[in-house]
C-alpha cells in the first residue's frame, strides 16, 4: 500500500509528465498520497437546475441546462475575453472568460447541449456567467451530478491543463478504488470506539466522495482530529524526550544575590502575577530538569523584572546568564536598566553588540570564558562562533519569535550541559497557537499590570482630522508631555519608508517649528551613534516630538511619553499596532494612542482599528489577530512540519484540539514509549512523521 501512495503523481491515470508538473508547481502534489490529502474546500448540491428567465441578479451558484449557440473573442490585450450564448427554452444568457481562453475556445463544442454551474453577476442590464464549469450533457453526467459534489481549489495554471475542479474531481475517481480498503488506521481501537470515529480508510472515501453531508461531516472530523493529534503527540514527545533525556543544572540555593536584590534594592512591590511566576520559575530551575519556559506577558507587565530576578538565582548558584535581545535598541535598554539594578551589589554586567569592536570586544571574550564576567546582555552577536563561556547556567530570550531556531541552538551549543531557557514575548499568543507552537514549552502568564497603571485611551482618526489631532499634541507638549510619531515600515522598499517618514518629519515640522519645539528622528538606515544622540534627546526631554519607523516598536522606554500617533495605521498588523501601543502608558499620567488611517479602509482593516479603540487586552486583541490572520504567518522555523495542517484550523478547531492533546497526554502517561501492541498504530504513524534529519527538538 505505501507503494501506491508512494507513487509519482504523473503515473496516476489522467495526469501525465505535464499536468503532473503543474500539480508540483502550484499545490506541491508529488506523490498520489499527496493528492489523496488535497481536500475539498466545500460541498455543493448540483441536483436542482434553473430556467436561465428564472435568474436574477443575485451573486448565487446556479446551473442551467442549455444549447451553446455561439462562441468569439471580444477585445484586445488585456480586455481580451471569451463570449458565449447558452440558451434554453425560456431565454438565453452570455458565458464569459477572461481566463484560460485558448483551452476553453478549443474544448467547447458549439450546437451541443451543456450543464453550466458558475455564479450569475448582472452588467449593466445583462445576466452573464463568468468562468462557469461546462459539463456536456449525457445521462451519465447526470447521474455523476446527483449527490454532494466537492469543490477543489485550483490554480489558473492548472485550469488552462484541465485540472479545474472538476478535472480534480475525476483524478479523484480514478485514484479511490485504487486505495480503497488499502489506506492504514492511524489510531487505536479504543480512541476510535471513544470518539466514535469512522476508520481511517473510509475517511478519505467520504471525503472525496460522500453519499451525503452527514458522511462528509464525519469524514471531515476524522482527518481534522488526526492532524491535531499527531501534532500534540509530536510536541508532548520532544517535552518527554528533553525532560528524560537532558538533565538541567540544579539551582538549590536562593542566596545573597536573590534575597539582597529583593530586601533592599526592588524598585517597586511585585504584583501577585511576577511573584507566582518567578516562583514557577524557582521550581524549574531546582528541579534537576532542563527548565524550557515561555513568559507571556503584556507590554508593561513586568518581564524584565521576573528575567533579572531569574538572572540572579543563576548567580547564586555560582553561574553565568544571558539576555539576548533582537535589537541594539532594546539591548541597550536591558543593560543600562541591569547596570542600574545591579551595580550597587557589585554585578558585574557587560553588553555585547555588533557595534562593540576591537579591544573591547576581545577583553569581553576573555572575560566571558574566564568566568570573570557574571551576565552578559547582546543581540545576535552572542551567538558568534568567538564567544565563549565559562558556566552558562541561564538563557533569557527577549521576544523569541524573532529569533531562528538555528540561531538560538548556536547558543545552546555553547555549554557542555544545556542552560535552563527562559523565553519572553509581549505578543500574547491564543491559547489554541500556544498549544502548538510552544505546546512543549512550561508556559507562565503575567496576567496582571502594576498597580496605578491607567488603561491607554486610543483613538481612531482619518486624514480629515489632522488638524485636531495636531491641536491635541499642542495640549500634551505644553502640559509637559512627549508624542511618538510613527511611520511603517514595508521591507520591499526602504526608500519608501524612508521618503514617508521624512514627508512626514517635513509636515511636522512646518507646525511644530523650532526653537519652541524640537523634533528627534529615528530611522533604520542610521549609524548606531546617530541612533543614540537622537535617542537620548528625546529621553532627556530636550526634544517633544519623535518621528520614527517602528524601529521603535520595542525596546524603547520614556515614562514621560504619553502620546503614540501611529501613521497609515492600517498598514500594520493587529499585534504590531499593539506593540506599538505598549510605548506609551508607562507612567503614572493618562496616555494616548491615535490612529492615523486613509478614509476608505477594507473590512479587515476597520475591524483592527475598532479593536484596537475598544480594548487593552493583548489576548483579546490576539485572538482577533489570528482569526483575521491564520495561523500561517508563524514566523521561525521553531516547529517547522507541524503547522502544515491539510483540514485542521486553529482558529475554528479549538475543541478538537484540546481532545486531541487530552488523548495524546493519555498515551503517552499509559504508554510512554508507545511499545504497547494496540498502540503499533500510532507508533508507525509517528515514525513516519518524525524527521530523523533535523534535531531542533533540544532547543526550546
């Protein structure tokens, strides 16, 4: 059976060198397995036929059964267009292709008799059917449209080879009975017989060819829960794996460092949320395991302060720490904000970044690999082949999304023992992702803002509103306060971003004119001392306004800021906007965000500004974020195969989800090796799963 499913798709009846090329290119179907889990997206019921004087200007799928009474191309270039007649006894109606017009002209055959299915649009005052299926009519095509039909996606590329559809429709035929009865279980008796499943065989039959929707729906439930199962099985084994495999350092000891910093330096009372963490935190880190733990928190929530607490357990216990950052920016900040902390219990603290060159740099390799430094801060620089450490006991990464798996292993690889790895993030992650993305991560939420912090206030303005929002900075600045202005940032053209962040620094400036005020600008295209200068203006006060990209999207800190004004805000993403957000409200005066949006904005775009204006709560704003989004712009290559889901959706399967990882727990707390013999199942499947090529499991 593995044979067949093994099988080039181009031996499949049908398909052949060239439309097996296609299928390659555009649906990366290489094997019949592969076109075997090319799903339908949908259903339709072609049982009922309309009379074409029965139509009406509604955009609805509908079919009719006619003669083609004409065929011609009509325009030119790109207004170029095939038009057809089909008539039946009551009216005739215009077929219309602006698609695939060479295939089509040749394949139509005029004076017969057609089923056409599309979707009727009006034109002026003329029914047409743009892009129809065209099937010739014959009693066997009849029969062969009774029923539940699949709908297929397809591509323009495949439609001009004849694999619409339909086209896929009739692989599918040729393909089941070749594999019926033959397809393996992937289950055990006992989770099929709970959940009530169909066999894994008679699935993929119902799915591509179902008797009637009831039969699809629970074809469709297998093969989602499948795919969320293997996932969870997957994810729970590397846990299992790591926790048996790679014992940790054991932190025993909460000493001086720990109980000095907490006695008599703790800038402010924890709140209950960094006090419960920092203690699951303890707990990881005496257990013996190797500690892999995601911090969630919200922008302000009081990470840094859990990671430097987390830090000095490390150095209790006789061992180096690290912090890496994705930005010198917020690399600066963590260590300005650490030598701050920690000078006045003698710590020593150094930070290394790509800016840090020559003999400074070599004197921090040397000090690193001595032992002689306790806790390094830096970017990506740390994972050089040159840097070197003595006993690195502790890993913080600060927003670890933006980091590879391949880059943050190269840190991992620098100790003879694994460092426990503490992993942080303000982008709150739903619940559903989390389960599979970091699903074999210990996972802690601060779920609590500091006392006295006042909720941000956000606004929503269009161009119109300009001059009201340039008044209300006046009112800010002259209370004393500081304003954000940011521009986006789009990679495919910096010399955009850069032209709107200067027109915009222009327009600015003609309002807001010197020496009463004074406007920093921060871009990514500036040397690092430029950066600073412009940097440290806007944090000492000396400048009220900063235009910038979101080079300042993290990192950057001034409690006096209370204004963020977020320029084409409908460029950016849900999380970005939140983000941005987050660099304000941190003081103990109300803050402000203003959108700045075009005046005709998508569906989409106005349902990110009305969140934003109605809500604080990244979670919320989270779970928005992903059902807009998918779970498709996961970025990194952290679980890489394990997002690649056929049916299942992690915005809607929620529910199947969390069964699917209630059973996979259960295995593997029954049978933990998955040896058992009603378990071979299972076993075979995840085998054939698992990548012996890549190794990425050790690394949180």
């Amino acid at each position: 059976m593995a044979d067949v499913l093994h099988t080039s798709i181009e031996f499949l009846k049908g398909v052949g060198p060239n439309r097996a090329d296609v299928l390659k290119l555009d649906l990366h179907i290489f094997t019949i397995g592969d076109l075997l889990q090319h799903f339908p997206f949908k259903y339709v019921d072609r049982s009922q036929f309309h009379k074409i004087n029965q139509l009406n200007s509604d955009p609805v799928y509908v079919q009719v059964k006619g003669t083609l009474l004409s065929i011609e191309e009509v325009g030119k270039g790109k207004a170029k267009r095939l038009s057809a007649k089909l008539r039946d006894d009551s009216a005739s109606i215009e077929l219309v292709w602006f698609r695939g017009i060479p295939w089509m002209k040749k394949s139509l055959e005029l004076g017969k008799e057609y089923i056409v299915y599309g979707k009727a649009n009006l034109f002026g005052a003329k029914l047409s059917i743009t892009h129809p299926e065209m099937t010739l009519y014959s009693i066997p095509a009849m029969q062969e449209l009774k029923g539940l039909q699949p709908v297929y996606n397809s591509s323009e590329n495949m439609k001009n080879r004849g694999l619409d559809s339909r086209g896929l429709k009739k692989l599918m035929a040729v393909l089941l009975p070749m594999v019926k009865g033959k397809i393996p279980e992937t289950l055990n008796s006992e989770i099929i017989a709970d959940m009530q499943f169909m066999s894994r065989d008679q699935a993929f039959q119902h799915i591509h060819q179902p008797a009637n929707l009831e039969m699809a729906n629970k074809a469709i439930a297998r093969l989602k829960f499948d795919e969320l199962f293997y996932a969870q099985l997957r994810i729970l084994k590397i846990k299992q794996g790591r926790q048996t495999t790679y014992a940790g350092f054991i932190f025993d000891k909460v000493g001086d460092y720990f109980n000095g910093f907490y006695t008599k330096h703790l800038p402010f009372e924890l709140t209950g949320a960094q006090k419960r963490v920092v203690k699951e935190i303890r707990k990881d880190m005496g257990s013996g395991q190797h500690m892999n733990r995601l911090l969630q928190g919200d922008v302000g929530s009081g990470k840094t302060m859990v990671a430097l607490l987390s830090i000095l357990i490390a150095l209790d216990n006789g061992y180096q720490a690290s912090i890496m950052a994705p930005t010198e920016i917020l690399a600066n900040q963590h260590f300005a904000s650490f030598q701050e902390l920690l000078a006045p219990m003698g710590v020593d603290v150094e930070l290394l970044t790509g800016s840090i060159k020559g003999k400074k740099r070599e004197a921090i390799f040397e000090r690193l690999a001595s032992g002689n430094l306790q806790v390094i801060v830096g970017t990506h620089a740390l994972i050089e082949d040159p840097v070197v450490f003595k006993n690195i006991g502790l890993v913080v990464i600060d927003e670890q999304h933006r980091f590879g798996v391949a880059q943050r292993s190269k840190l991992w690889k620098k100790n003879t023992r694994p460092p426990h790895i503490l992993v942080m993030t303000a982008t709150p992650i739903p619940r559903t992702l989390a389960m599979t993305l970091y699903g074999d991560l210990d996972t802690s939420v601060i779920d609590e803002l500091p006392p006295g912090r006042k909720a941000i206030t956000t606004r929503h303005f269009n161009d119109g509103g300009r001059l009201r929002v340039f008044g209300f900075m006046r009112d800010q600045i002259a209370l004393g306060r500081q304003v954000y202005m940011v521009y986006p940032l789009i990679e495919e053209s910096e010399a955009m971003d850069y032209k709107d962040l200067m027109d915009g620094y222009e327009s600015v400036q003609r309002v807001f004119q010197p020496p009463h005020y004074q406007i920093s600008v921060l871009h990514g295209r500036m040397k690092s001392d430029a950066k600073d200068f412009e940097m440290q203006r806007f944090k000492s006060g000396l400048a009220q306004i900063m235009v910038a990209t979101t080079v300042i999207e993290v990192g950057v800190n001034v409690p006096n800021a209370s204004v963020m004004i977020i320029e084409s805000a409908e460029r950016f993403g849900l999380s970005q906007l939140h983000q941005l957000r987050g660099r304000v409200g941190r003081g103990a005066e109300q803050s402000y965000c203003i959108l700045m949006t075009a005046d005709k904005l998508s569906p989409d775009a106005k349902l990110r500004m009305r969140t934003m204006c109605e809500t604080n709560d990244g979670f919320k704003i989270a779970e928005v974020d992903l059902k807009l989004r998918g779970p498709g712009d996961i970025e990194g290559t952290r679980q890489s195969g394990m997002m690649d889901f056929k049916i299942a959706d992690l915005v809607q399967d929620t529910q199947v989800m969390q069964i699917a990882r209630q059973k996979a727990m259960e295995i593997l707390s029954d049978d933990p090796e998955i040896i058992k013999a009603e378990n071979r199942p299972i076993a075979a499947k995840l085998t054939e799963l698992t990548d012996p090529k890549s190794n990425w499991s050790r690394i949180s």
